[in-house]
C-alpha cells in the first residue's frame, strides 16, 4: 500500500510512526505528494495529506482513520490501549495534539501570505491554542513512560513539528514534564527512522 505524503507533515509522520511501532512499516510505501497537483484530488479531494491507497486501490484519508487501520494490520495493542477507559484517553490525546498541530499548520500558512495580508490576531488566537494545549500535555507527560499508545504517538509528532518549524517560541520552557520526555523519547526508533530529511 501508498501512504501519499510529504517527509515533512506530522500527520503524514504519525501514521509513520504507528506503521512502525505497529510492525508492518516495511508494508507501506511512502510516497511523497504534491498535495497542491490537481491530479492528488481524486485521491483526496479536500488536497491534504496523508491518504493511504490500500492495495486494492481504495483510499482512506485523515491520520486517525489511517492510523487505526495501519495498526490493525500489527501489533494493534502496542498504539490502541485494548481496555475501554485507557483508549478513550488515548483518543482524546490524539485529538487533543492533532489540535495543536492544526493550529500549528493555520500559523504556518498565515505567515506565508504577503505581510500586508496577515493577520497577528488570528496567528495570536492559534498560538494560544497551542499554548494552553501544550500546557496540558505537559500535566500529563509525567506518566507516558516508554508508552507508544497513538495519543502519545500523535503528541511526538505535533511537538516534532512545531520545533521542526518553529512556529512558536520556547515551547519546552515551563514545561519540565513534556521536556524531559522529548529527551528520553528522541532516540527511539519510531522518532528516528521518520524524521524530516535533514534538508528539508
Ligand atoms: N485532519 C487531517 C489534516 C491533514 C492536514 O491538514 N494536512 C496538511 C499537511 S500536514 C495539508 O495537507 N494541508 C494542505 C491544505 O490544507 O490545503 C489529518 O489528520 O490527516
């Protein structure tokens, strides 16, 4: 199967990561996209990426719904906790760094736009969704230990990202929890082998 992508998304790297802690990364082919080719349409018409061609030729788009079936084809306990309470939380963290990395990617474009168009109230409004966001992240980074459940999967990809991109300043400061465990964490493989291209 195709998992059509950019090296640089964290949506595109989080089911990255859960092909690899699932087991079957050697089962995905990652291709990189021009998610602007009008031709990238039919396999996703809302043009964002990742979307998963499967080997039948069906597509599933939006990394929840990818990851989920990319780890059902693996280990699926190692990314969904199997009792009921523990994957709610893990969901709701999911949900809760996808947030982030959604308001992390509006910064991103806002800042591209000419300087006479950008707005410093919105990119504002979006830092303090990451802000308040991350600070609960860090409440929480104290119990993650060696977990590799898809909230925490999801979390190493937003934060990657917003540091990838800078998009805000200091994110690691006063957040002691959340930066002692990017410290532990950045070694492990699923971190490594889906890093950015250095040049990228
Ligand atoms: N909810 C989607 C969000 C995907 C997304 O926003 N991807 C970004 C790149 S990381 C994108 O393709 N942006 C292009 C656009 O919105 O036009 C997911 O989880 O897969």
């Amino acid at each position: 199967m195709k998992l059509y992508t950019s090296l640089t998304s964290p949506f595109g790297r989080k089911c990255r990561m859960v092909a690899h802690v699932a087991g079957i990364a050697n089962r995905v082919e990652v291709t990189e996209i021009d998610y602007k080719a009008e031709a990238y349409r039919k396999l996703n018409p809302l043009g964002k990426v990742p979307a998963l061609a499967r080997d039948d030729d069906t597509v599933l788009i939006d990394s929840p719904l990818i990851s989920a079936y990319l780890a059902s084809l693996g280990d699926e306990a190692a990314v969904y906790p199997e009792n009921p309470e523990a994957r709610w939380q893990a969901l709701c963290l999911e949900a809760l760094a996808d947030g982030i990395t959604d308001a992390g990617i509006l910064i991103f474009m806002e800042n591209k736009r000419r300087e006479e168009h950008r707005s410093q109230g919105w990119i504002d409004a979006q830092a303090s969704k990451i802000n308040h966001g991350l600070d609960a992240i860090d409440a929480v980074a104290g119990e993650f230990g060696d977990s590799t459940q898809i909230g925490i999967l999801a979390v190493a990809a937003a934060v990657g990202w917003l540091e990838f991109r800078s998009v805000v300043p200091d994110i690691r400061t006063n957040r002691p929890h959340l930066s002692a465990w990017l410290d532990r964490v950045a070694t492990e493989d699923f971190m490594t082998a889906t890093a950015p291209p250095p040049d990228a």
